[in-house]
C-alpha cells in the first residue's frame, strides 16, 4: 500500500497476539514520541515484532507497550 502526504489512515485496537506477518501496525516510538506506521516482517520468539516501513530503510523492534493498532483501511 503507498499513502501520500495528507491520508487518512484507520487503524483498530487489534489484540497484540492475533498479529501476523504482513500486517502494517502503527506503534508509538517511545524515543521520539511519534506515531510511526510499519509492516511486520517478523514474530520473534519473545513476543516481540520486528517491523519495517515500506518507504524507507530500516528495522524496529516493537513490543506490546507501544503498539497502538492495526491499519484497517
């Protein structure tokens, strides 16, 4: 999916363990205090997600306490 700038995303407070691979999360970086939007390219054996976003290079961890929901539409 590409959005550009000025789009309205919808996101859902989907329960934290029915995520999957593939699905695009918003999360909050709790280093700088935004919202950022990712997809999952991983569960780790922890709990953990490892995520990227589709329109820039590199990997985050995200962990239960920053997820905020799934991108609905």
């Amino acid at each position: 999916m590409r959005w550009g700038s000025g789009s309205l995303l919808f996101y859902q407070k989907i329960p934290y363990e029915n995520l999957q691979v593939g699905d695009i999360i918003i999360y909050k970086d709790l280093n700088k205090n935004l919202q950022v939007i990712s997809r999952i390219i991983k569960i780790n054996d922890n709990g953990s997600l490892k995520v990227k976003p589709d329109n820039r290079d590199g990997i985050q961890d995200v962990n239960i306490k920053m997820y905020l929901g799934k991108i609905t539409k």
